[in-house]
C-alpha cells in the first residue's frame, strides 16, 4: 500500500463503512454482467492529489526536522567526547612530572623563549623518546618547507612584520587589529602542527596533549608578567601583539629562522636585490651591525631593519634567494 492509500485510509475520508457494521458476501454476478466503470469523480481527484502533496511536504518537512535533530545531537555529542577526552587525559596525565620551561633572570624576569611555547615543549615532554622526538624535527624541517613558500607567496605581509607595522598594532584601531589577523591567519599551514604529527603517525594523543601543559604552564606565567600593573584597556593593548602572534606562531617562527640563516651572508645576497641608495645604505648598517654581534635578538633585530626597507617584490626575491 503506497503513502497516499495509508494516507486516506488513516483519515477515514474514503471510507463508506462504519464501525460495527456487519459485511455480507456479495451477490452472484449474472451471466454477461459486464463491470461498467465509476463516472470521474472530480472532487476525488483534487482530494488524493492534495492529499498526496501534504503527504510528500510533511515527508519532506519531517526529514528537515530529523536532520536538524541528528545535527544537533552530533554536536552535543562532540562536545561531550572533547570535554571527556580533556578531563580523561588531564587525570591521567596531569601529575606526570616536567621539565618547566620557566626560567627567570636575575630580576624574577622570565626568560623568554627562543622557539614558540608549543615547539620548545617537545624538548621538556616526558612521554617523548629520543627516536619520536628526531620524527617531530623531521615533521617541522617539512613544515618549514611549506612554510618559507607561503612566505614568499604572502612577502607583503613579511614587510608589514619586519617594517614593524604589526608591533605597532593598537586596539585603538580595531579594523586594523582584524586586518592584521587575518594578514597573519594566511600565513599557516592548513593542518596545525599537533594534528600533522598525529597524522603522520609521529605522536599519538597522551604525548600531543602532554605537549599543550607544557605550554600552558609557561604561556600563563608570561601572561601573567606581562599584566601586572594593567587594567582595562591598558591591559588589552599590553596583551594585543603577544596574543596577534599566537595567530601565525609557526610561521612567525619560520621567518626568525631564515633571516638569521641568511644573515651571515648579507654582503653578498644584498647586491642581487637592486637596492636603490637608501637601502644600500640600510645593508651596510645591518652588515656591520651583524659582524659586531651574535646575539639571536639583536640580529634579528638588524636583519629585520633591513628587510622592512625592501620592496614587496624585493623581498620576495631575498626570501627566494634565503630559501636556495
């Protein structure tokens, strides 16, 4: 029996026989009876194509309706899974003992870290062996591939870092803030670092997730230093570019690296850029500059002086030449 018979049936429009009543069988049919059809009955007509129409949009109404619901009952139960998995790695692995990546100077300073949180931690992980933490370097040199080609493809956002545009982001500007996010958000690879590596078959999930404590140990303690004595706005424009960096940290990080890779050959990749007379004498200072010193940030700090007076193009080709 289709829909629309159960249809009609269920409501009874149709039917000639009341409850109760008693059926006898029907007569002998005489000899040449022959069965003349019903005349069209119009009216019948229109009520089974509108009852086959509010058939199929009740259907069709009810399948929205259940896919609504299982969607929402996904969802629901992503979130428990998430929330169980936390607390079910957290009480496994919370009291696991660490190296902590908190030092401090001879101020109560800490000291702040050379490599991002994430990617320091991997040195201070517990639940890593010598063979597993060679396969997450080899997972990062990779990375580091893709990463210095997406530099150059994005080398007007490597000026607005190195120029020191970003630095200089205030939430007093909030267009720009979001500007600026995304500008760094384009930057990433499309798999974070923590998932490739589990992807890949590097690193499962207690050692991933040992990784994020790690971090998250030392990331509260410098945003901790970092707010003390602010409030309010204050506090907000104090935390702006620390927290615009965590957008893009992998790459950011990426870019420390090539600079200072190439630096020790400035003299002779500066005269391939067509610099004009200023940013000859912006090579100069920063060829000079770098000979007197090895320290990572005051480096850093010259070669990004220089880059930042290079053209959009130009630094495309000073990251192309860096990346051989």
């Amino acid at each position: 029996m289709n829909r629309l018979a159960l249809g009609v049936a269920g409501l009874g429009l149709l039917a000639s026989v009341s409850l109760g009543q008693v059926l006898l069988p029907p007569p002998e049919k005489p000899d040449g009876f022959k069965k003349v059809p019903p005349p069209p009955n119009k009216a019948h007509e229109r009520l089974r194509e509108a009852l086959e129409d509010m058939t199929e949009d009740k259907i069709g109404d009810q399948e929205r309706r259940n896919a609504e619901r299982d969607a929402e009952a996904a969802a629901r139960q992503a979130a428990t899974n998430k929330l169980y998995t936390y607390e079910s790695l957290m009480e496994e692995l919370g009291d696991i003992p660490f190296e902590s990546m908190i030092w401090r100077d001879e101020n109560g300073q800490i000291v702040e870290l050379e490599q991002p949180p994430l990617i320091a931690a991997f040195n201070h992980n517990p639940l890593m062996d010598g063979q597993t933490l060679d396969l997450a370097f080899a997972v990062l040199a990779d990375r580091r591939e893709q990463l210095e080609l997406k530099l150059i493809d994005n080398a007007a956002t490597v000026k607005i870092i190195t120029s020191g545009e970003m630095e200089r982001t205030s939430i007093a500007d909030f267009n720009n803030v979001q500007r600026m996010r995304m500008l760094l958000q384009q930057l990433n690879l499309p798999m974070n670092m923590l998932n490739d590596m589990g992807t890949r078959g590097v690193i499962d999930q207690r050692q991933a997730f040992m990784n994020t404590l790690i971090e998250k140990e030392y990331n509260n303690a410098m945003r901790e230093q970092l707010s003390q004595g602010h409030e309010g706005a204050a506090l907000i424009e104090v935390m702006l570019v620390p927290m615009l960096r965590t957008q893009a940290y992998e790459p950011l990080y990426v870019l420390e690296e090539v600079l200072l890779d190439i630096s020790g050959q400035l003299d002779a990749v500066a005269p391939r850029l067509n610099l004009r007379e200023d940013q000859q004498r912006a090579a100069q200072a920063a060829i000079a500059g770098l000979a007197s010193t090895e320290a990572r940030g005051e480096r850093l700090k010259l070669m990004n002086g220089f880059v930042g007076q290079l053209d959009v193009e130009q630094i495309k080709e000073f990251l192309k030449l860096a990346a051989g």
